[in-house]
C-alpha cells in the first residue's frame, strides 16, 4: 500500500520533470566525458572550455515548455557555432549528439506545421555546417548525420500527428455527447409539453362536467336554500375561472398550436385504426390481448396508445422490419405493453430516438418503468408497464 501511494506520489513528478533530470545528467555525463579526453585529441579547447560549451550547448531545452521554438533552435545555432571555434567537440560528444537529436524531435513536435518545418530547415543545415567544420569528416558524413537528426524530427513530427488525431477523436466524442444530451433534452422538453397538452384535454373535459352538473344542481335548487345556491355558485365560478385560466397558460406554452389542441385526443379504442394505419404502410402487425380489459383512466389510456404508436413507428421508420407484435397484457393493478418487431435490432450509432427517451419519460410521469433493447430473437423489444392501481375494471 505504501509502495501504491509512493508511486502515485512521484509518478507525477516523473512524468514532468524527468525529461529535465535526464538533461542534467547529460550535461554531467558531457562535463565528464570533455575533461577526461586525451591530451592528442584533435580539439581546440581546454577541458575547461569544452565543459563550458557542452553546458551552453544542452542548456537552452531546459526552457522548452516557456519557449517551445526558441530553444530548442538555439541548441542549434548554439552547436553550429562551437563547431566554428571546435570543429571536434561537437561531432565527438555524447552528450551534444543527444541533445541536437532532443531539438530536432521538439521542432517536429511543434503544434504549428510551418514552424516545425523551419525548425527542419535550420537542423539540416546546422548538422551540414558541423559535418563541413569536422576535420575527420568523411563525403558520406554529409548526408548521413543530417538524415539522422532529420529521423529524428520525423519522430516528433509523428508522434505530434497522433496526438493530433486522438485530440481530434477526443473532441468528436465530446461533441457527439453534447448533442446526444442536447437531443435528449429537446426530446424529452417536447414530450413533457405534448403531455401538458393532453392532460389539459383531459383535465378540463373532467371539470367542465363538474362545472355543468353543479350548474344544473343549483338550478333545481329550491329559493328556501339560497345559502346553498350561492356556494355551489361560487363553486361553479371557480371552476370556469380555473378553466379559464388554465386555457391561457397553455395557450402562452402551445403557441401556435391550436390546431393540435382541438384535435380528439386518442386511446386504446383506436387502437385497430391505428394498426390499420401500420399495415397499409407496409408492417404487419399482430396484436394479442391477455387478461381482463380494465376501465383505465383517460390519461393512462392515451399514454398507452402513444407508447404502441411510438413502437409501431420505430419499427417503420428505423427497424427494417416486416412484422411486429403488440401485446397488451391486463393485471388488477397494471397494463403492460410490449411491441417487438424482427428488424434489425438496436443500433448503437447514437443511442435510442428521440420518441423512445419521450416515452420514457412519460412513463415516468406516472409512476411506470419502461425498457427498450434487443428482443429474444433478435429485433427491437419496447416494454413498458403503466400502474393503475386504485382503479375499477
């Protein structure tokens, strides 16, 4: 367990920092390897010189995050001219070999193609340079050691193009998700605002009768119980202010919509013009019912309806199927319905339609469950369950 925490402690460290510690031991490793060289070398500088060079040579890529470009140029620039005043130091050292190869892979690394190939410009003719300033440079050196770093730069250059295309897919996949959520959010928004509409038919057919019965109660009362005339007249008031009311706020929501809310609202009655409808476009449908029909209430009734018009639509529409089978099954407290088809099953393009995530959430204003996936036999399977408990049959 320590050793879990120890790693996840310095991993961090590591990953940032240790392209620095390796600098600082190429830089000690170049100090050594300058200061124990032969007194017959072929070199113009004293040990101590020639550690200064190495240093001021590899130290400019400790600046590479804050100068990207820059510095590892000047390593360049820098190791062309040591070669002008010590044409040996650099073609013999370790360490500055190392460090030329390290810019030449941060220039083909850069984000910005023209200046990555500006930095391949100068790493071509900075390795020409020193090769030409080598005394012991041999004809097959000048295309040789330049195509070396040049190896070296098309690694970076690489390397930056995938990371370039997982960042691209990464955006894709961030994008495809906000759309899916934002399509979601839309669907469901337009759901909620189709059932408003619905529930405002049911609701105000339910006190328009209520209203017109005390209506005709209050009229049939005698002048003896005037007292009770005027409350079930105020009670009659109330109900066609509240209908009153209730017809401005969804006309403010269903703007331009009239036309929809002055539509009957359909039930499981229509059930067979519906699946007349599906046929002559082209689905066979099957429909079985099992167990007692119940008297279900109007809103569950025009739920269920909807959830079989969805399915049946689903497989028309995006199925590629050519039957379906709905099946409404009765218990003393639900109604279950399930539409499958023998399409071609559920895609995983972009996740359920828009029609199936309203559903859902219908089902869930009343309290149901729904589901929606592959079928037993392949095809495409719609279930879902509406309570009805506290219901008469």
């Amino acid at each position: 367990m320590n050793y879990v925490a120890y790693v996840q402690r310095v991993g961090p460290i590591l990953q940032r920092h240790g392209f620095d510690l390796v600098l600082v031991l190429l830089v000690i490793a170049g100090v050594v390897e300058v200061s124990r060289q032969d007194t017959d070398a072929q070199t113009m500088l004293s040990p101590l010189w020639a550690g200064a060079a190495v240093i001021l040579v590899v130290l400019p890529l400790f600046a590479r995050r804050r100068y990207p470009f820059a510095a590892p140029i000047a390593v360049w620039l820098l190791g062309t001219a040591v070669s002008f005043v010590d044409g040996q130091l650099v073609v013999t050292s370790f360490s500055v070999y190392v460090a030329g190869a390290a810019a030449a892979y941060l220039l083909g690394n850069l984000p910005e193609p023209s200046r990555a190939r500006i930095g391949l410009f100068v790493v071509l003719i900075g390795a020409s340079v020193v090769v030409y300033n080598d005394p012991t440079r041999d004809m097959s050196d000048f295309v040789t050691i330049p195509a070396t770093f040049a190896i070296a730069w098309l690694a970076g250059l690489a390397l930056r193009s995938r990371a370039d295309r997982a960042e691209e897919a990464e955006e894709r996949a961030a994008t495809a998700e906000r759309e899916r959520e934002s399509a979601a959010r839309v669907a469901v928004a337009e759901e909620r605002s189709r059932i408003t509409r619905e529930l405002h038919d049911v609701v105000a057919h339910a006190v328009s009768v209520m209203v017109l019965q005390v209506g005709a109660v209050r009229h049939r009362l005698p002048d003896s119980l005037r007292g009770d005339r005027d409350a079930l007249r105020a009670v009659e008031d109330t109900g066609r202010s509240a209908l009153n009311e209730m017809r401005r706020l969804l006309g403010v929501i269903h703007d331009g919509d009239e036309e929809a809310e002055l539509a009957p609202q359909p039930g499981l009655d229509r059930l067979d013009s519906l699946v007349e409808e599906v046929r002559l476009a082209g689905l066979e449908v099957r429909v079985r019912r099992e167990g007692q029909p119940l008297s279900l209430p109007r809103a569950i009734d025009l739920s269920a309806y909807r959830i079989v018009q969805e399915g049946l639509t689903n497989c028309l529409k995006h199925a590629d199927a050519t039957r379906a089978d709905v099946t409404l099954r009765y218990a003393l407290d639900e109604l279950q319905i399930e539409v499958l088809d023998d399409g071609v099953g559920p895609t995983t393009s972009d996740g359920f339609g828009r029609g199936i995530m309203g559903i859902r959430e219908r089902v869930k204003i009343y309290g149901g469950e729904m589901a929606a996936g592959a079928g037993p036999d392949g095809g495409f399977r719609l279930e879902a369950r509406l309570p009805v408990q506290g219901y008469k049959q």
